[in-house]
C-alpha cells in the first residue's frame, strides 16, 4: 500500500520555527568580541556589508528582550564606527 503524499498546499499550519536565543546571543558576543580585537575590520568588505544588512538585523531580532537586543546593537554600532575610521 502507498503512503499517502503530502499536499503542496498545507491545510494545517506548520510549525513555527523558534530561534535558540542563547545561541543568537553567544553568536553576536563572539563577532562583537572579535570587533573589539581587531584593529581594522576582520572580515572582507563584502562580509561585513552582509553582516550590516542581512546578519546583525536577523539576528538582533530573533531576541527575545528588546533592551538587550538595543544595548547590543549599540556596542556593534559603535565597534563598526571605529571600525569604519580606521
């Protein structure tokens, strides 16, 4: 007997997918602690364009606490600033 096949169009809603917040905060400390070494920046330019659009935001907002997510984004703003002038 053939198991039945998933319809494409779901009439039961999926799981929603719950980011691990201790991982989203260990990954920021550690590219925030990288920062604060370095001299100029660590990474290409193209990695630190993806990280200022795409990587920083993500996972700022997979936060569960808006006061941490905002001191968090202020310590990255202000490592990429001096970052940015060296």
């Amino acid at each position: 007997m053939r198991a039945r096949q998933p319809s494409l169009f779901a009439e039961e809603e999926l799981p929603r997918y719950v980011a691990d917040t201790a991982a989203v905060r260990d990954r920021l400390r550690e590219m925030l602690a990288k920062m604060q070494a370095a001299a100029s920046w660590p990474w290409k330019a193209s990695t630190v364009a993806t990280y200022r659009e795409t990587v920083w935001p993500s996972l700022l907002g997979k936060l569960s606490d808006p006061d941490e997510a905002a001191r968090l984004r202020a310590e990255i703003d202000a490592e990429a600033a001096r970052l940015d002038a060296a």
